[in-house]
C-alpha cells in the first residue's frame, strides 16, 4: 500500500470516529435533557434540596449549590437555556 493510500484510509477512520462520538454525545445529551432524573444524574448532584414540576435545587459533590430549570419541556442549569 503506497503512502498516500495509507493516508487516505487513516484519515477516513479519524472522520469516522469523529462521526460517531457525535452521534454519541448527542444521544447522551438528548437523553440527559429528557427528565429532571437524567439531568440530575447528569449534573451529579448528590443531594436534592427542593423540586417543584419546573424547576430543582442540588448540591454537587464540591459543596456548591445549582438550579435545575425546565424550558420547553427539557431540563437545563439555570442560566444555561437554549437561545433558540
């Protein structure tokens, strides 16, 4: 196989593998966003402080305090919403 062959074919599995981890995080990021759980776990919150239909308050494992919002039927960190 000359060398520009073999170029050609390590850079079609670098684009590949590229492909799929964003196929990959998208999926866990579409999962995450779907319900105050998945977001909850996905934030690592180790301590839930208060919820409501709309919104959550957690402790992190550092110690700090963040809020969990529902926008459009996806849960997101306050202050982090979509601009869409």
């Amino acid at each position: 196989m000359d060398k520009n062959k073999k170029l050609k074919v390590v850079a079609s599995v670098l684009i590949i593998l590229v492909i799929i981890s964003g196929i990959w995080w998208i999926t866990i990021l579409r999962k995450a966003h779907s319900s105050f759980e998945n977001y909850y776990s996905f934030r690592g919150c180790a301590q839930l402080l208060n919820r409501t239909d709309d919104s959550g308050l957690c402790r992190i494992s550092s110690g700090k305090t963040i809020k969990l919002v529902k926008f459009n039927d996806r849960w997101y960190l306050d202050g982090d919403l979509p601009t869409y």
